[in-house]
C-alpha cells in the first residue's frame, strides 16, 4: 500500500507506513501514516505525525478531526480548532473549507493560507510552471491515484499526473519532479533540475541542493540534518548546477531555515512551506535574480549577510494566521500595522526575534540592517 524509502518490513503496513527518511526515536511506523490511508488505525482523530525532531515544527500535538493532513506543520493544533470548516485540506474545494485555517486555491482571505493539502482536488493556486498548471499540479505527498509525485523517478515530469514511487514513464524528465533518494541512474539529489517545476514537499534526506538549478523553482524544505550552507543556497551557489535565478535558501541551517510558511501569491512560489506568508508583491530579501526584488521583502533581524527567511519585514505582505507558538505572526498579537509595512515579532525555535522600539512607528516595529 505505502511502502516508503526506508520503511521496516514488519512493521511497514498500510496502517504503518512512517516518513521517508524518519532520524527521530520518536517517529516509528505505527506513528506516521499516509495521506490517504483509511484503515483502521487511521481514522480523522488518529492521523497525525507523531514526535518530529524539528525544532521549528513539531507535529506531536495534531489531532485532525477530519482531516487528512499528514503534514501539518502547525505546532500546537488543538482539536477545538480542527473541526471541518476549517483544517480540511484533503478536499479543499468543498464548501466545508473556510477560510480560517485551509482555504480554498483561489480564496482571498488573509486568514486562509493552508498549502498543505494533499488531495487530488487540491492544487496549488499560482503553480509557476508553464506546463503545470492550477489543475495539474499535486502536492509531493498525495497519495491519491493521480498524484504521485514523492519518488519520481521519471524524466521529465511534464504530465498532469506524477508518477508513483518507481515511475519511469516518458513524461517524467529531470527538469520536474525527482523523488528523495533515487536508486535510479536517473535521479539523483545531485541531478536535480527543476525548470518550470515547484516541488512542493520534498523530502530531500540529505538535501544536496547545490547541484540544483533552480530556474523557476523553488525547493520547499529541506527536512534533513545534513542541510548545510554548502548544500541548500540560492544566493551563493557554490556549483554552476545551482544558479541563483531566484529564491533558494541561503543557508540552510537545518531547524532554522524553514521555508515553510512562504506562500507567495504573486511571487508564485506555489508550496514554500512557509505557509502562512500571503507575499503579494513580495520576494526574498537577498535573491539575486530579476524577478525577486528586496523592495517588499526585509528580514526584521538578519542574523548574517544571507537574510533568514524567518525574520522578514514584509512591507506589501500580510502575514496570516500561524497557527504555531513559535511563529507569532501580524494577524495574531505581536504586530502592528503601520501603513503599508507590517511588522512582525516571529519565534523560531528556541530564538525569539523581537523587533525593538522605533520613533516614527507606532507599536512594536521592525530594526535590523534594513
């Protein structure tokens, strides 16, 4: 049924099935499951990832009542707020999803910004690719019959539909969507060249991004240990394989260099995993490419010369709805609103980015080398 990368013979059953590369103690196949698994060890209220490791995002308190989200990256999600009408990614365009936690593709509200939808009939709203549109474009983990995207092993992911975990079909080309870890000559992390592509949840293990030529794309999150500066950047891409056309990570430093809650709406980043970013007009601080300008976009306390994607001063941005403890956003009660900037107080882990006292601003403001 569900048989991922590494997954334990005996205990990797359809109710079992636990994530590609799990290095916590804690994540053990009875406790990961599926997206679309409806056993009977998987119902709505027992579908949860279960102790991840990340600081940033710990899926241990999830308690989706109908909902199939297997990767929920929100932090504290009671069951009081995970009713139908609101965490309901699995099927996003159904009436049941409001705009409070998992909107619909082309909802535009500011307080409705899940891209974390795993279903068939859930696509991402702006998909960057020219060949991968609003109804062609799955998220990786879907574990539907049309979309299959976590293993393509293919060559050119240009279809409508990716392929299941060991797909080889003539549509599947290495300038789309490539699986984690390919056993096939194929696929490699180190042969990854995503064209037109936005791989929306990869689960790149041991995240050799510097190979990746990224010319529309945007890696979502790198989940591994191993992501080092040397191998997830945009910026300063040490390879000639990884052009920093665009948005790439700068450094990626494992548990705080999360671009999970990016949703940029003109920007396109379909899945940057910082979800619960509306960037309207907005890019990276430090792209260096053409098409991403530091105009909308300034981190609040840039720790380096990079710009952390976590402290960003969004000036044309509305940052909606985190649901988590550790990234306490515009809409919820650490910010304040002056014109057009918005100003954010955002906790990642165990640091606290607090913007200091400003003349000119009222409230809590941005400072920082911006």
């Amino acid at each position: 049924h569900c048989r991922p990368t590494h997954c334990r013979p005996t205990h990797c059953r359809p109710t079992h099935c636990r994530p590609t590369h799990c290095r916590s103690t804690h994540c053990r196949p009875t406790h990961c499951r599926p997206t679309h698994c409806r056993p009977t060890h998987c119902r709505p209220t027992h579908c949860r990832p279960t102790h991840c490791r990340s600081t940033h995002y710990r899926l241990t308190h999830y308690r989706l009542t109908h909902c199939r989200l297997t990767h929920c990256r929100l932090t504290h999600c009671r069951p009081t707020h995970c009713r139908p009408t609101h965490c309901r990614p699995t099927h996003c365009r159904s009436t049941h999803c409001r705009p409070t936690h998992c909107r619909p593709t082309h909802c535009r509200s500011t307080h409705c910004r899940s891209t974390h939808c795993r279903s068939t009939h859930c696509r991402p709203t702006h998909c960057r690719s020219t060949h991968c549109r609003s109804t062609h474009c799955r998220p990786t983990h879907c574990r539907s019959t049309h979309c299959r995207p976590t293993h393509c092993r293919s060559t050119h992911c240009r279809s409508t539909h990716c392929r299941p975990t060991h797909c080889r079909p003539t549509h599947c080309r290495p300038t789309h969507c490539r699986p984690t870890h390919c056993r096939s000559t194929h696929c490699r992390l180190t042969h990854y060249r995503l064209t037109h592509c936005r791989l929306t949840h990869y689960r790149l293990t041991h995240c050799r991004l510097t190979h990746y030529r990224l010319t529309h794309c945007r890696l979502t999150h790198c989940r591994s240990t191993h992501c080092r500066p040397t191998h997830c950047r945009p910026t300063h891409c040490r390879s000639t394989h990884c052009r920093p056309t665009h948005c790439r990570p700068t450094h990626c430093r494992s548990t705080h260099y999360r671009l999970t809650h990016y949703r940029l709406t003109h920007c396109r980043l379909t899945h940057y995993r910082l979800t619960h970013y509306r960037l309207t007009h907005c890019r990276l601080t430090h792209c260096r490419s053409t098409h991403c300008r530091p105009t909308h976009c300034r981190p609040i306390h840039c720790r380096s010369t990079h710009c952390r994607p976590t402290h960003y001063r969004l000036t044309h941005c509305r940052l909606t709805h985190c649901r988590s403890t550790h990234c306490r956003l515009t809409h919820r009660s650490n910010a304040t609103w002056s014109g057009s900037a918005c100003l954010v107080r955002i906790r990642v882990g165990m640091f606290v980015f607090t913007p200091k006292k400003k003349s000119g601003l009222s409230g809590e403001t941005n400072s920082g080398p911006f």
